[in-house]
C-alpha cells in the first residue's frame, strides 16, 4: 500500500494481524508497531513492574525508522486517524504480553484531539470496546501530552475519561504545557517527570536535596510521581532518594515489540545501582542508535 489513506476510512481498516496474531497498522508505505515499555514500583530493595507504556515502531521497507521522522511526515489532516490507529494497536496488542495485573499507559496529544464532538466520540468509541480486548478502563492510564490544549475540550475530556474510570497522567512534566497550570486545571493522578530535564537536573551536586521537595509538593496534590528516562544509575538513585512512585527508562529495561516474552522478575536495586557510568558507556554505543531509530 502506497500513498496517503483514505480519511473516510474506518482506522480498524488500516489494521492488520501477522501470521501468530500480532496485529499492526498500515500508514502509506509503513507498518506500525506496538511496542511495549515496563514502568517499575519499588518494592523494599527491588523494582517490580507494575504496568507498560504503550509506544510505537515505525517501519518502512522492513526496517525500523525513527518515529520523529515517521510522525513529522505525517499531514495535519491525518494526525488524528494516525494516533487513533496507534492507540487501537496497542490496545489490541496487549493481551499479548501474557502477564496479569499490568496498567496500560497510551499517549494523548490534546492539540490533535482540539475537536470537542469528534475528541468525545474517539474516547466513547475506545471504552466501548475494551471488552473486546480483555480489558478495563482501570487497567488504562491516559498520558496528556505537553503540546498546547483548549483548557475547556482538556478539562472536558479528562472528566469524560475520569467518569469511565480511565487515569490521568502529565506526561513530561517540565517541558511544554506540561506545568504546574496544567496540574491545577486536570489534577492528574500522575505526573511524569520529563527524562531529559531530569537528567539535567541531576547533575548538580545538590540534584537529591532540591527534587525531593518537588515530590512532596505533587504528593501533597493528590498525584503519583513517575520518573521517566532512568538512563544512568545516579537517576536512579535521585529518583529513589526523592521518594518518587514509579520509574521507567532504559538502565531499567527497553520497549519490546508486542509479543516478546515479558520478563516478570523484579530488578534488584543494588545491583542497577552498581550499574556505573563506565559500563553504562561501554554497551551504549547500539543502546542508543537502538533508543534513536525505535522509539
């Protein structure tokens, strides 16, 4: 299939099965893929994971592309059929992680979903199948994305997803909208702390003693706190240290395609502690092409 699609289209139309029942999507010359990354808890001295983030892969002629020059090339008019089809994919894609008890988190751009009618029916479209799909908007955590959003179809959404059960998450909190306004206007149940900010951030000296009042003050309004792009172990540790509820990056473990055999043994803290810069940088070299030209 070559060319843009045709918007009338309904999005289960661009989605395909492969011969074990791995279903993926069709955008003009790609194929997309879900891909799967675990977010951990701690658990006394260990990391046990807790729920996945659903992400997408992008292929293109049968090998990987980057998704920012996947998503970049897409035209305006076709971004809400894209992350519709990416959302169903994953949605779909879960069960085949094979492990009880995970949350599902999924991406949600308020810029492209700006339609109020159309933003409600794509939400009530989803609920009403997840059944399907052997799930339950319990099991989902919605991530609002740091892009700029009509604070009243943003708040409007939220209350819809809320009142069927669906979490909210601010996603990369630090960067963008991702602010302490948006906290005030969706009081999420989660905030995601941006990766690259807080990589920053913990390299001043004093990173542990100036995020942990950070944690309490989103503690204090009513969210959980996850740390996002755990690359390196002294992020770790800032993390923990800050008192942080959940973590997720690659020193933790990396997306894996729908259908990989999920490791379910919970990390050992002292050892992913251990873990030092030096060795971090002497396998990174693949690591990060890999971070680069899959998710």
């Amino acid at each position: 299939m070559t060319g843009r699609p045709d918007r009338r289209r309904d999005v289960g139309e661009a989605i395909y099965a492969d011969e074990v029942g791995i279903e993926y999507g069709v955008y003009g010359a790609f194929r997309l893929r879900s891909a799967y990354q675990p977010i951990f808890a701690p658990r006394g001295r260990s990391l046990k994971a807790v729920a996945v983030e659903g992400l997408i892969e992008p292929h293109r002629a049968a090998r990987p592309v980057a998704p920012s020059m996947f998503f970049d090339c897409i035209p305006g008019e076709d971004r809400l059929f894209v992350e519709t089809m990416c959302r169903m994919l994953h949605l779909r894609n879960f069960r085949n992680i094979g492990v009880d008890g995970l949350d599902l988190f999924f991406n949600y751009n308020p810029l492209i979903n700006d339609h109020p009618g159309r933003a409600m029916a794509e939400i009530r479209l989803m609920t009403r199948h997840l059944g399907d799909f052997d799930l339950h908007p319990g099991m989902l955590v919605c991530e609002i994305t740091e892009q700029a959003a009509d604070d009243k179809v943003l708040v409007s959404l939220v209350r819809e997803m809320r009142r069927d059960g669906i979490r909210i998450a601010i996603d990369d909190f630090g960067t963008g909208h991702s602010t302490e306004e948006r906290i005030s206007l969706v009081a999420p149940d989660i905030v995601k702390i941006d990766g690259a900010w807080f990589a920053e951030f913990c390299r001043h000296a004093a990173a542990e003693r100036f995020f942990r009042p950070l944690v309490s003050m989103l503690h204090d309004r009513g969210a959980k706190v996850l740390v996002e792009g755990i690359e390196r172990s002294v992020h770790l540790r800032v993390a923990l240290d800050g008192g942080v509820d959940l973590l997720q990056g690659f020193h933790l473990a990396r997306p894996a395609l729908a259908g990989t055999i999920f490791n379910e043994e919970p990390l050992a803290i002292d050892a992913l502690l251990a873990w030092t810069t030096r060795s971090f940088r002497c396998i990174s070299g693949t690591d990060d092409r890999a971070k680069t030209n899959h998710w």
